[in-house]
C-alpha cells in the first residue's frame, strides 16, 4: 500500500531561499503550459504530457528562461504530472476545470520523485544533497518500505516534507463481517450512528472567530508591506493553522474509532457543493468538514479490509421509518422527533435516519455480491440477517451494540 508520513522541516535561510525558487518554478512551469495546453487546444490539437515535456527542454535553453536550471529538473517536471493530471480528471468529470497558481496562495509546494534519503533527523532530496534539511522525525517510516517520492510544502509560514512510501505490504482481503453501522451526518451533531452513539460538533472555526474578526481587523489598520503588516498578518495566519489542524486531528480520532470497531461502515453521499451555498448554513457546513471525513474513511478502511458503502444521496432516509418502513414524506430541519402514522413509534430523527442508512447498505451489499436472491425493501434488511460474501451480517434488532466512544456522547 502507498501511504505519506508527513513531517516539519526547519530550513536554513540558504534552504529556504532555494526551496521558494522550486515553488516559484513549478509553479511557473504549470502556469505557462496551462496556457500553452489552452492555446493547442483551441487550434483542435492535442497536447499530452510527452509534448510538454519537449517543450519543456526548448524552454530551459532559452536565455530567457535559464533560471529554470537553478532548481531539480525532475520537479518541474512534476509540475507538468500534475498539469496532465488535472487535465485527466478534468475530462473525467472528476474535477473542474485546471486553474492558475498564484504565488500569493498560502499553499506552495514542489515534489522530487526520486533520489530522497533520511538519516541523521534529516532529510536529502536533488539540490539539498550536501547538508540536507533538519526535520522533526517523529513517526519513524518501516525499514522495508519504498520510499517513491517527497513534496515539500509551505502552509502559511510553516514548511513540511511529505514522503510517500510503499510499505510492500498487500492490501488485506475483505474480513468477514461480524457488525454493521450507518452514520447520519449532521450540524448540530456531527456523527450520529446507528447504535445511538452522538459525536459532537466542536464547531472549531466559529469558537475561534471572534478572535479571528480582532487579528484581521488589526492586520487590515497596518501599512501594506511594511514589517508590522507582515507580523499581523502572520498571526492571522497562526490562527488558521491552528483551526486547521485541529478539525484534522478530531475527525482523524473519529475515523480511528469508527473503522476499528465496525466491519461495514455505510453513509449518506452529500452534495457539499451544493449544500453550501445555503448563506445561512454554509459557514458551519464548511467548519464540519464532511468531504474530509468520508476521504479518511475511504483509506483507512482499505488498510484495514473493512468496507465502505456510500448510500445514493437521493435515499430518503429522513423520510422512512425503520420500524415499518412507512414514508411519512419531508420535514423541515427543526422537525428533530417524529412519530409514525403507521406503527405508532416515536423516532429521533438522526437516529432513525442512520438505521435506515445502515439498512440500506446492507441490502446493497447483498444485492451487488449474491445476484438478488434477498428481497431487498425500502427501509430495511430481512429480520433473519442478510448472508453475504463478507460473512452473515445480524439484522437491526438483534446487532450488536458497541461500547461508547471516547469523543462519543450520549
């Protein structure tokens, strides 16, 4: 499996100055062919990676653009991977449309795809060959793993190393599932599964925004360019830095916890994109970070031969009640308990939507793996349990309940 172990790095002021012209160059260089791609394009030519990277040659012995040898070839032409592949995902309909880079970004990155060695707490990459870069080796990377390629990156005014490695361990089989559960994700609780267990939203952006409307008020009262400017700006920021990494580090506790304890984790597919032009909900769609949750799941759940089910998002399962299967049709979001017509029961409305999310993920597991020899209904499984190729999965009512989370509620 590919894995990256990321590290801080503390350059010298030599180092520093000659990662920043890696940064300007890549970023030149993926700039430029993106305008020269555009420019084929529109004469009906085709352009792949192999034709800008002859170009790339001529250009790099032009006296106008020699300053492109002062850094690793083999980074810019990285730069032009990663033009073509945005391009790829582009006519896949995986992405938008293949942007600028602006060196006022607060990201800036290059990758070395080859020749990376770590000894000594340092790391050595082409150009950084003779002293290499001190970093903070706190995770140390298994003595049989590959290492492929590092990118070094700055985020705001810190600088890290990312090394992905391939650990030469194949990807474990799928386990035979013992459990089952359906996460319903949500603003006022962010997780809420199907055994009733609540993690909470700790709304990180909106504790810290009140400090964050005084730093940039400051920042915004000083003279463009001068070095209080700047100081302001960096605390600004630090601040950003600090939201950041601490929504990364809540939902990678999360996700540990979720894969560990169930075999068949199904959730709902959200449309973020399209929730979060709600003006009244976008800034806490935006602080919950559910495309992150769902990425880390994806991965962490191939490491470990469990199975990920993303339920289509036009399932009404706010609609359905998990004990009948009656659907009682839409409700407004202060609607937060209702009660069945057909059966009488009272439901929580997170709770039960979960239910239905894990039931209807198992049926989608029976469904793709034993050619339909299980009815599959609207709002559950068969109350005798569903037999599938990962094992025999228990119904609703007799699965097993898991002990409470450590960042769990309720």
């Amino acid at each position: 499996m590919l894995k990256a172990y990321k590290y801080c790095i503390y350059p010298t002021k030599s180092q520093i100055e000659l990662i920043e012209k890696h940064f300007g160059c890549a970023r030149f260089v993926y700039n430029y062919f993106l305008d020269f791609r555009q420019k084929e394009y529109a004469k009906g030519k085709k352009v792949g990676y192999s034709v800008t990277q002859a170009e790339l040659t001529k250009l790099k012995k032009l006296d106008e653009y020699k300053w492109l040898n002062e850094v690793g070839s083999q980074s810019l032409q990285m730069a032009l991977r990663s033009l073509d592949n945005a391009f790829t995902r582009f006519f896949k309909k995986k992405s938008d449309y293949p942007k600028y880079k602006s060196k006022k970004h607060f990201f800036q990155s290059f990758t070395a795809p080859q020749n990376i060695k770590i000894a000594n707490n340092r790391v050595y990459l082409p150009k950084f060959t003779k002293d290499g870069i001190k970093l903070k080796y706190h995770r140390e990377i298994p003595k049989n793993a590959t290492l492929k390629q590092a990118t070094i990156s700055r985020h705001n005014n810190q600088y890290f190393v990312s090394i992905l490695v391939d650990d030469n361990i194949p990807i474990p089989k799928p386990i035979k599932a013992k459990n089952a559960v359906g996460l319903d994700m949500g603003i006022e609780n962010f997780i809420i599964t199907s055994d009733g267990v609540l993690y909470p939203n700790q709304k990180h952006f909106i504790k810290s925004q009140k400090r964050l409307k005084r730093l940039q008020r400051r920042f915004s009262k000083k003279q463009k360019g001068s070095k209080n400017s700047q100081k302001a700006k960096l605390r600004v920021q630090k601040l950003h830095t600090k939201v950041s990494n601490q929504r990364r580090d809540y939902l990678h506790k999360i996700s540990d916890e979720i894969t560990n304890q169930y075999d068949i984790i199904c959730v709902e597919t959200l449309n973020v994109k399209g929730m979060i032009r709600n003006r009244h909900l976008s800034k806490s769609i935006a602080d919950v970070a559910w495309s992150e949750f769902i990425r880390q799941l994806e991965y962490k759940t191939k490491w470990r031969g469990k199975t990920l089910l993303k339920i289509d998002k036009w399932f009404p399962s706010s609609q359905i009640c998990s004990n009948c299967g009656a659907n009682s049709g839409k409700k407004p979001l202060n609607i937060r308990k209702w009660t069945c017509k057909e059966c009488g029961i009272t439901h929580q409305r997170d709770i039960n939507a979960s239910i239905n999310i894990r039931n209807y993920g198992l049926g989608q597991i029976d469904n793709r793996n034993t050619a339909g020899t299980v009815v599959i209904q609207a709002c559950g499984v068969p109350s005798g349990g569903v037999t599938t190729s990962y094992g025999v999965v228990a119904s609703y009512g007799s699965m097993k309940q898991e002990a409470q989370s450590s960042l769990a509620i309720g």
